[in-house]
C-alpha cells in the first residue's frame, strides 16, 4: 500500500514575465523537472516587438521516494520552491509570483446603487467560480447592505461627496489595509477615482464599464443607443488608471442586437455582458493569467 506521503500532491501556479530570450522555456521547464514538478498546463507568449516573455505554469509536487526533497507539507514546499526559484528568476531579470493553486485571493468589491455586477460576483464566489475571498463590500449608499450582509460578509457605507472625497478615499485605503486587499473590484460604482488614488491602486483595481463610450456618455446611455439604432451591445472590464475608462483592458462581451430591442432590453442585454466581462477579468487576474505590459494586458487564457 502507497504511504500518505507517496500520494500526496500540492499544486502551484507560477506566472512570470521578463526580458524575451532564448532558453527561458527550457530553463523553467527543467527547474521543475529537478524539483519534482509535474507540469499540467503552460502558457506562454513571446512579444517579439516589446521584447518582453510571459510565462504562466500549473504544475503538481509529489513527494515520493523518486524526489525525497518535496516536503510533505504544503506550506514548507512552497517556501522550498520559492527559496530555490530566486536565483534562476534573478538571472532572468524575471517578475514573478508562485502561489498555490487552490489559494483565493482577498477582494474588497466597491458598489452604489446598481447592483447586478456585485450580485453576480457573490454568487460565484460563493459558488466556488471564482478563485476569491470577498472581504468586505464599500458603498456610497447603503440600498445593498442587506444583501451584502445575508451572504456573511462586512459592509461599509462610505458616503462622498466633493467636500468629503479626499477623506473617503483616505477610509478606502485604511479598509484596504485593514482587510489586507489584494484586489479591489470597482462593480458599478459610480465614483470617479482621484488620480492619487487611482496610482496607488494600479494593477490591483479592475473597473467595468459599458462599451458604448466615448459615443455615449452621460445619463441613460442605453437609451441614446436606441436612439441611434445600435446593433451590438457590450462592456469592458479594465484596469483603473488616471485616464477615466481608458485603463488597460482585460476581457470584454459584446451581444447582437437589433430593431425588436426596446431600451429595457438593450439594459438587460447590457447587464448581462457587464456581469461576464468583469467576472472573467477576475478570474484571470486572480488565476495569475494577466500581466500588465505598459497601456494593454497579455491575458495567458
């Protein structure tokens, strides 16, 4: 009979991104080999023109009589690999996170009144979609509280306005530290991000907006389309800079449409894309599949 310590397994996923140049495939692939990983997904994309390699591996360590030096214990094999990891990442000048697989991460959700996006972003997660932990829910009013609160988790009413903006923003941050965010997810919150802010919290902000700016800005957006008659509608989930809803773009939904829309329906059809864009956004950033590179993403899907 296999002892426990034969069977056990313990999966990671590495990302990473550094300086294009050949090997950096080989290189990883055979640290893995040499440390007991068993590779079960890789993804890669070399940017030729920016020069620059991404890199995303799921693998399993088995600790066995074949490789002794996998600890059994998750939590000191994942230190071991990071210890042993360094000196190839140094070399490479590589950015890079190793993570277990089966780790969430810690998301604070931001919110006024519409609450689709939110009420999507609870279900699966709570469902076990979506690689997170909802921390703490913040909103500007208080019409989801109740909603928030029968899933079990903490909500915080944060009232701004101009006079008190800057105060708000300075209780954002302080709940981010608190709950040690790690990803802030902006589901409709109509709220425009100071620029201080908004650069405090690059690369860990995802936004979500309809796809029909800059044509239709302002109040009633899906009413101006049925005005000029669209024939798609769509959003866009991306991450927050100081330019307002010009972010580096994650994942975006489109849906056809034509002249039997009413407006209501053009809203629902809109929702509906709104809630996939920013749900897929999360994923793939909290799977480790996106990496920033300057004003777009590389998403290792």
């Amino acid at each position: 009979m296999a002892s426990a310590i034969e069977t056990h397994e313990h999966e990671f996923v590495l990302s990473l991104d550094c300086p294009e140049r050949p090997g950096i495939v080989h290189a990883v692939s055979g640290f893995l080999l040499d440390h007991g990983g068993d590779i079960h997904e890789l993804r890669q994309f070399d940017d030729f023109h920016e020069g620059r390699f991404f890199m995303r591996v799921h693998f399993v360590s088995r600790p066995g009589e074949n490789f002794p030096q996998v600890a059994a214990d998750a939590a000191a094999e994942l230190e071991r690999l990071r210890t042993a990891f360094a000196p190839l990442a140094e070399a490479n000048e590589m950015h890079w996170s190793l993570r277990p697989l089966s780790e969430k991460r810690r998301v604070l959700v931001m919110v006024s009144k519409f609450g689709h996006c939110l009420n999507d972003l609870l279900y699966r997660s709570r469902m076990g979609e979506l690689p997170i932990d909802i921390v703490a829910v913040v909103s500007n009013h208080t019409d989801h509280q109740s909603l928030v609160e029968w899933h079990g988790i903490d909500f915080h009413h944060v009232p701004v306005t101009q006079d008190t903006k800057p105060a708000a923003e300075a209780r954002l941050l302080e709940l981010i530290d608190d709950y040690d965010v790690e990803l802030v997810v902006l589901a409709r919150y109509m709220q425009i991000l100071s620029d201080e802010l908004s650069r405090k919290l690059t690369g860990k902000t995802i936004n979500i907006h309809h796809s029909f700016l800059p044509s239709f800005k302002g109040a009633k957006p899906y009413h101006q389309a049925f005005a000029r008659g669209v024939k798609t509608v769509g959003a866009t989930a991306h991450y927050v800079n100081s330019e307002l809803d010009e972010g580096p773009i994650i994942s975006q939904q489109v849906q056809d449409v034509d002249h039997t829309y009413s407006p209501g329906d053009l809203v629902a059809a809109g929702r509906d894309t709104e809630c996939k864009a920013l749900s897929n956004a999360v994923k793939w950033h909290c799977e480790g599949r996106v990496f920033l590179l300057e004003n777009r993403t590389v998403v290792l899907r």
